[in-house]
C-alpha cells in the first residue's frame, strides 16, 4: 500500500519505519527541513531504541523515504495518516492548530480521493469537525477514519509490531476495511467503529491506565502507615486476571507528553459536555502530590534546608528507555532539591542533552557514568525506573556520606541495602 504519514515526532516517524518494514511503500512529512535532512543522514531527532537501525534499512530498501513536501507525499498515496503533535494548550484542553494547519494544506493539495486517518490523539469529536473542515476547502471526495496510537515511548517499535489491539473508527465501511488490511497480518484483534468511540478508545485507556498509577500511589501511602509493602500488594492484586499486574509500579507520579496532557483534555471535554469527571479530578491531585510524598521523606532527615548537602540524582528522564524529560517528574523533583540549597550530581543514560536546556548548568554536575554520582555525594536520590539502575555496586552505595537513598521507583532491593547499614527509604515498602 501507499502510505504518507505526516509528522517525524514520536508517532510519526516510528509509524513510518514500521509501516515501510511492513512491506509498504511510505513517505514520511515534516514541514521542518532541518529535521527531515537530519533523517535523511541516518540521524534520529529522538532517541528509540531500534529506530535508526530500522529506519536506514527500510530507507535502503526503497521503501521509505522522507519529504517537506506535503503535497507529493499525499499525492503520491492512497492513505494519508496525520501524526502531529496535539499540544496542552493553555486552559489544559488539547491545541489542535498543527492538526488544522496540515488539514488546509491537505485540502488545497489533494487531487484524488484519499482515506485521511488522523492518528494524533485529539479529543471526542474531532475527527467529523476536521472532516466538515477539509470538505468545505475541497470538491475531491475523501474518506475520514480516526486510528488512535497505543505505543509507548522506549518500546514503540514493539508496540507497533505486537499491539494488543488496533482501533478503526470510521462511517465508511470501505475505508474501515483498506485501512484494516494495513494491519491483518498482526495477531491481535482490530476494533472497527465509528469516530467518536475510536477517538474516546484512545482518552479512556490513557486515563484508565493513569488511574491504575494514582491508584497505587495512594496504596503506597497506606503501606507506609500500615506497615504493607506495596510491591506484595500491588503483586498480589495484580494476579486478578481482572486487574492485571501492568501499571502497578508505585512511584514519584506519572509524567511524560501523554498521560498529564491526556487526563486534563479527557477532564476538559467532559466539563465542556456538562459532566465533572470527579475520578479524573481526584487522578491529577494524586499525581500533583505524590513528588511531594517523596520529597516529605527527604525534609523528614533533612528539614527544608539542603545547603551544603550534594545529591546523587539517578535519572532525568519521565521514564526509562527514552531521553524524553517532557512533564518528566524527576526534573520536577531536581529542581525543588536545587531550589532548597542542595548541589545535584546527575546521571541519566539518555536525557541528559535534553535536561541541560532545560535545568541549565547552575549547581548541578552532569556526569557520563552511573559510578561517578556517587563520589562526592551525601544522599541518593532515584527518580527514574531505568534497568540499570538496579545494580549498583555495594562499593559505591556505600560512598554516600550520610548513608540515604531515597528511592522515588523502587527499585532497590530493601533488605540488601539495609543489610551495608544504609538508611533506605522507598514509596510504600517497609
Ligand atoms: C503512554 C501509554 O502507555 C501509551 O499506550 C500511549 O500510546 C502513549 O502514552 C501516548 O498516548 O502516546 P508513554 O507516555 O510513552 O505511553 O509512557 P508510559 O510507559 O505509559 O509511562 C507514563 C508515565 O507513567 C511515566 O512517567 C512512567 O514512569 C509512569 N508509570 C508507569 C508509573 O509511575 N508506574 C507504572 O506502573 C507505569
């Protein structure tokens, strides 16, 4: 099939080298030169594990390649797929303007009929307002069919190649089957609908799984009063095979460009539609709060006062695999500890580049190994659940001068740490 996708972000781009390995022949759009020449070098604007490899082989075999030209990529294709990003806007309801932006240029380039599929996640409703949109700038027909993304950032490629589902939302049935038939050979079942459940598919398992974080998060908060073990509690429940053990981790809070963005929008719609969503409301202050859980385990040793203290922050990132530090909690975390007088040793694998525009250079030490942070530090703070973090030496643990780590994603083994004498405090375990 002959397929553009327009967009290189995270959707986008992985969207296009899976879509290509598929056999397909696709052009991948950006309207940014920069980016697509940076591409066409073999280089990733983002760093996906798998992603350069995947997208060099898929581009030497003819099956890729990349334009800013929007209209050859829509002409030369039977179906386009819109991936640009649906910012927060300012009141927290999702911006569509990139989605309009390439909706008009769609529509003055389009010159045969064309199945348009929005993949970007936009809020119930969307799709037919974007559909009438394209209608009333042109006479060519078209058909609109909404196909919301599940990948996850760090695994995407995978995600795509071995997805538990993949939605089809869509009032013709022709266009439902063509677009289906992109996805047959996957063995996994294909939900066909119409528009408004597909987009609201995408808001509600998002906002489930946020749910599901929160949800442990306050059982955390009752293991510590308790004296319950999360992990245990979270094992346990997840053994349900109603419940299931996935997105049980307690932890620092949620973060990344999706989960906040996406709660507050499905928040937004609803209020917009007359319903409080009181679950959602009570999901966003649990995560709002529970950096400051953590961070309350750390002013109980310390007070509020970190001057003269050095901390050893492992991870940057809002999550393991990716250097994404959008909405990342651990930055959030990084700049409270700096703001109360410590002096920060960092170390993240990936997103280190990214955190420097953001958290700057001012008392704070970047450091280009895990092994480094430890050498002149007091205390120990984890904020991201990356692997390699599991297994630090006893020998540096013990480097730490005052014998702390506060463990923001429990990942350290308790009684192991206790046993070299050092003072452990994680989110929920004893
Ligand atoms: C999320 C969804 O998982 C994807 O299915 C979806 O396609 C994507 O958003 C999107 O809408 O584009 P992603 O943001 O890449 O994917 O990251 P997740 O793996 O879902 O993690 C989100 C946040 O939750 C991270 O900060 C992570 O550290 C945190 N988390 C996750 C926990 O605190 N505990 C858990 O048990 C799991």
């Amino acid at each position: 099939m002959k397929i553009c996708v327009i967009g290189t972000g995270y959707v986008g781009l992985v969207g296009s080298a899976v879509f290509a390995d598929w056999g397909n022949q696709v052009i991948g759009v950006d309207n940014n030169p920069d980016k697509i020449k940076m591409i066409e070098a073999g280089e990733m604007p983002i760093f996906e594990p798998g992603l350069k490899e995947l997208v060099a082989k898929n581009v030497a075999s003819g099956n890729l390649k990349f334009t800013t030209s929007l209209a050859d990529g829509i002409n030369e294709s039977e179906i386009i797929f819109i991936c640009v990003g649906t910012p927060m806007g300012e009141d927290g309801s999702a911006d569509l303007k990139y989605i309009y932006q390439v909706a008009e240029e769609i529509a003055q380039n389009m010159k045969t009929p064309k199945i348009i599929s929005i993949k970007s996640t936009v809020p119930v409703g969307t799709n037919r307002k974007v559909r009438e949109f394209i209608k009333s700038k042109t006479s060519v027909d078209f058909a609109s069919v909404s196909v919301p993304e599940f990948l996850r950032e760090g695994s995407s490629i995978e995600d795509m190649n071995q997805t538990d589902r993949t939605v089809i939302g869509s009032d013709d049935l022709n266009a439902i089957e063509k677009v289906a038939s992109l996805f047959s050979h996957l063995n996994s079942p294909i939900v066909k609908c119409d528009l408004e459940s597909a987009e609201l598919i995408k808001y509600a398992s998002n906002s489930f799984l946020a749910t599901k974080i929160s949800f442990i998060n306050e059982i955390a908060q009752i293991c510590d009063l308790s004296g319950a073990d999360v992990s245990k509690v979270a094992y346990g429940m997840g053994l349900d095979s109603r419940i299931g053990p996935k997105f049980l981790n307690a932890s620092i809070g949620y973060g990344g460009s999706c989960f906040p963005k996406d709660v507050l929008a499905l928040f937004k719609t609803s209020s917009d539609f007359g319903y409080h969503f009181n679950i959602l409301d009570s999901v966003m202050n649990t995560n709002k709060n529970q950096k400051y859980y953590f961070l309350n385990k750390i002013k109980k040793v310390y007070g509020d006062n970190l001057k003269g203290k050095k901390v050893a922050a492992l991870g940057l990132a809002f999550k393991n695999d990716t250097d994404d530090i959008r909405e990342s909690v651990a930055i959030e975390v990084v700049k409270i500890l700096r703001e109360m007088g410590a002096i920060i040793n960092a170390f993240d694998p990936e997103a280190m580049p990214n955190s420097k525009k953001v958290l700057g250079e001012e008392h704070i030490n970047y450091l280009s190994r895990k092994e480094e942070v430890f050498q002149d530090s007091d205390l120990l703070v984890i904020l991201t659940e990356w692997k390699e973090f599991k297994d630090i030496s006893s020998e540096n643990l013990l480097k730490l001068r005052d014998k702390n780590i506060f463990d923001g994603r429990n990942l350290l083994e308790a009684s192991k740490i206790r046993d070299l004498g050092i003072n452990y405090y994680s989110i929920g375990r004893k």
